[in-house]
C-alpha cells in the first residue's frame, strides 16, 4: 500500500504522531517539515529508531530520483541533479545526528535547510 505525500500508511496517524513509523512517496517540503516536527518530538530511543528509518527512507527517495533523472536526462536535468545532490548530504546528516548523536536538535535543524530543495525539486518536476 501506498502512503500519499506526507500521510501515513496507518489510519488516523497526523504528521505529528511520533509513537510509529511513517511512510511516504515522494520528498516534498511537505514531508521532511513533517519529519522535522517529529524529529523535534522525538525523545525516546525507539523514536529515535523510527526517524532514523523515515531517514533512511527519505534517502532511497533521493537516490532513485537520482537515477531516474539521470537516465531520462533532458532540458532541466541538470538543474533537478544539481537539487539532489545539495539534498542528499541535508539527509545523511541529519540522519547521523539521529541516529550516532541522539541529537534531534541539531537534526531537526538540518533537515529544516532541505526543505526549500525539496519544494524546488517537487516544482521541477511540475515542469
């Protein structure tokens, strides 16, 4: 089952909920300011545990649309790589700082920098 942008798989689960896994399809700004607010949330290890898979997840994400934007290639392919890769390293940190330091703080204020890209990469892809 698919889970629309920024919703959950489960019923009745708000983008604030942080006691279970969310799962979602695509990398908006919608979504990571979703991950934010839970990241910013989080206090307990297995909160911790889940945002560091919603983490990992955001960075399957961007790694097939990666490889999808390098394969089509075309007008505005180079724009929509230049965006991924100023993304990914968002990610990956931010996931570190979740998952080695603990440190939702830092995290969450990381992610928060990627939130632009991501809504510059959702309005690429409009184009």
């Amino acid at each position: 089952m698919r889970a629309k942008a920024g919703q959950s798989v489960s019923e009745g689960l708000g983008p604030q909920e942080i006691d279970r896994l969310h799962v979602f399809a695509e990398i908006t700004d919608q979504t990571l300011m979703a991950l934010v607010a839970r990241i910013e949330r989080s206090s307990t290890a297995e909160h911790l545990i889940y945002r560091e898979c919603e983490l990992d997840e955001a960075w399957r994400l961007l790694d097939s649309a990666v490889r999808e934007v390098r394969s089509q290639g075309g007008a505005g392919a180079a724009e929509a790589l230049e965006t991924l890769d100023a993304l990914r390293p968002i990610v990956i940190k931010a996931h570190d700082l979740v998952g080695i330091d603990g440190d939702v703080k830092s995290a969450a204020s990381e992610l928060r920098q990627g939130v632009l890209l991501a809504r510059k990469w959702v309005n690429l892809q409009k184009r």
